[in-house]
C-alpha cells in the first residue's frame, strides 16, 4: 500500500489549510480574476490567480528561479517537518522527485523576449534552462538535496495525475522509498492565447456542465504530496490511465479512453463503482470535454456517485490540475468536509448532457473513497483514486 503521508496546494482557493477548507465550502461566486492583459487584443477574460501568497525568495537558485518554482519552494514550507522526518531517516539518494508541468518558466521567457525587443540585450538573469519541461523536477532535487530518480511529465492536462501514477511505480519497485510528486504551472500568455486561437476561453467565468459554456477559464496552481510505504490516514489506491490519440485537442466523444482509465484505477484499488463517495470531474467546461465525460462517467457510475468540477473555483490549472484537484480530495476526505456543488450561478445545467450525478444540494459523502480525473488534450487519460486508510 502506498500513502499520501502529507499534501499541501496553493491555488485561487488559497495558499493555506485553513484559507483552502474555508473557500471550498463557501457559497459565494468571485473565485476568478477578471484580467484583460493576458490575451492578444485586450480580451478580457477570468483566470484563476494566486494572490497574497508569501512565495520564496530562491534567487540563489539563478538557473531555477522561475515563478513555477517559487510556488514548489512554497510548498515545501508547508511540508517542511515531514520533509526533514523522510530526510532524516531515508538516504537522499531512496528519495525521487516526479513533477508535472505544461509551461514551465515559459513566462520568463516571454519577459525575457519582451526587454530584449525593448533594449536589443539580454539579461544576466534568464537562462533558457527556465523553460525546460525538466525544471521543476531539477530544481527541486536540488533545493532539498536528494538525489534519488528526478524528472517532470508532461502530458497536458493530465501530467501531474500521471505523476501520482508513476511515483507510485518508482516506490512499488522499489526504486524509492520515498517520492515527493507534485506539479506546478503559471499564467503564461503563449498557451492562453493559443486556447484563444481555438475558441476555447470563455470571455466569463467558465460553466462546467452548464447550457450554454462557451470555454475555459485558466489558472495557476502548485502542489505537492509525500508518498511512501509508511502508513498514514489517506491512501493512493487506484490508478488508472489510457491514451486513446482520437485527435490532437478534441476528445473521443464515445469515451472509450476516459471509461478505460475510470475502469483501471477501479480495478486497481479493488473497489466497485458503488464504493466511491466523490469523483472530482476533469470539467473543463468546453462543449466537447463536458459531453464526453458526462457520458463516460454515465456509463460507469449511472448518476449514483456524486460528482462536480471545482474549475469554476480554480480556473483549469493545466499540467497542475491533477495535483490541485487530488489534494482537494485530501481536503474533503481528512476534513469531512461538504462536497464541492456544481455551479449553477450563472447557466443552468445543460439537460441535454447524460446524467452523471452532478452535485446541486449540499451534501457530504457517504463512502470514503474518492477520485479524481484528469482528460488531456491527445487522449492523455488518467484517473486517481484516494482514500481514507482503513
């Protein structure tokens, strides 16, 4: 058995435990920041922000110094004591490092690109080592000095629920004793646009399952789990992948991949579709991406299990989606708290979706197994199950 000895998440819904419990059950609606310097043109859109957050000053790190890893420094002062307990009583070299990303420091190097247009020079402080896929996980190895398996996944949308699944093969194996796994992505003005350029941002706040979405809303987001052999309340039970290649941004409307990956970390976990008290959507609130896993889930779950996408909350955080909405799991399933509602503030749900079981009335859940999806661009498919340790 693998467990999740600690988590921790920054995110729009907070940079602490307690601002984190206190936003996911509040009723209110302003969880996105309109902004109109993101996008081509001055479009204004609603993005999912990080803001008043104490982020870490790592510019001894100059090869690292990105604001995707500032968010993982952060994240380490929140896990600091189990940090040094697994540093203490392991070898650094039985401790790996497994992050997700979609960006990177893309965002520097936009910065970068825009002072050399301005002054014809480059600045001493960018290197191009801040846009590298490998980054995060380099430089986390570093900033803790462990030197066990080190590297990032990126599949999109799905990288950092990929990174659960492959940090829990490095320990399986016995390559580890102990992975920290996580992921971070932040605002970038290339991918935003580029969904722009396919119609996928939607000019409000986004609609998961809702008449009428019209697109995603965008956000930043890190997080970081502990896991290991070392038995703890929330276990990594079920893990469950496909990659279904139908098209390069659409997704197969059958929902054959995403039903696969449901099936597999079912499988994996031993537990039969009633054993799940929760299942945090992927719900990007496209029009393809909601049917598809409406459907899917339908197909599997009928509308038993309650279910929502908290993206309306977060924004879509890309390559940290999966770590974001899996430590928001570990939120609910340690804190008892009441399940995320699907928003209905400002569309109605669309009837025309098949019924998955989408959350309108408070409620808390009644098994304590809970997963979490994540369907990527490419048919990059993953689904993670979490549970309370019996």
């Amino acid at each position: 058995m693998i467990y999740i000895n600690c988590y921790a998440s920054v995110s729009a819904l907070g940079a602490t435990k307690e601002k984190i419990i206190s936003t996911l059950t509040s009723d209110h609606g302003n969880y996105l920041t309109a902004r109109s310097d993101m996008i081509n043109g001055g479009k204004t859109a609603y993005f999912g922000c990080v803001n008043n957050c104490p982020l870490p000053d790592i510019s001894d790190y100059r090869e690292h110094n990105t604001r995707n890893n500032r968010f993982l420094a952060y994240l380490c002062t929140r896990l600091e004591d189990k940090l040094a307990y697994f540093k203490d009583k392991y070898p650094k070299e039985r401790i790996g490092v497994v992050m997700g990303t979609s960006t990177s420091g893309l965002s520097e190097s936009e910065e970068e690109i825009k002072n050399y247009k301005k002054t014809n020079t480059r600045s001493e402080d960018y290197y191009y080592s801040f846009q590298e896929f490998g980054d995060p996980a380099m430089f986390l190895s570093e900033y803790l000095k462990v030197t066990g398996p080190s590297y990032t996944i990126s599949t999109a949308c799905s990288s950092s629920s990929r990174v659960l699944i492959s940090a829990h093969r490095l320990i399986e194996s016995g390559l580890c004793d102990v992975v920290i796994a996580g992921g971070a992505d932040t605002l970038s003005t290339v991918p935003i646009n580029g969904f722009n350029s396919m119609g996928l941002i939607s000019p409000t706040q986004c609609t998961p399952f809702c008449k009428g979405r019209d697109g995603i809303s965008i956000g930043e987001a890190g997080g970081l789990m502990i896991l290991s052999k070392e038995k703890s309340s929330l276990s990594l039970l079920g893990l469950g992948e496909s990659s279904d290649a139908y098209h390069v941004s659409s997704p197969d409307p059958s929902g054959e991949g995403a039903i696969s990956a449901m099936n597999m970390a079912l499988s994996g976990a031993g537990l039969s579709p009633s054993d799940i008290g929760y299942i945090n959507l992927h719900g990007t609130a496209t029009k393809l991406n909601d049917a598809m896993e409406a459907k899917a889930v339908a197909s599997i779950f009928s509308n038993k299990v309650p279910c929502s996408s908290t993206k309306y909350m977060t924004g879509h955080t890309l390559g940290a989606a999966g770590i974001l909405e899996s430590c928001i799991l570990c939120y609910i399933l340690e804190n008892d708290l009441t399940l995320p509602l699907q928003s209905t503030e400002y569309r109605e749900l669309d009837s025309e979706l098949d019924d998955c079981g989408l959350i309108l009335n408070s409620k808390k859940a009644s098994k304590p197994f809970m997963m979490s999806n994540s369907f990527a661009f490419g048919g990059n498919n993953a689904s993670v199950i979490i549970g309370l340790t019996k």
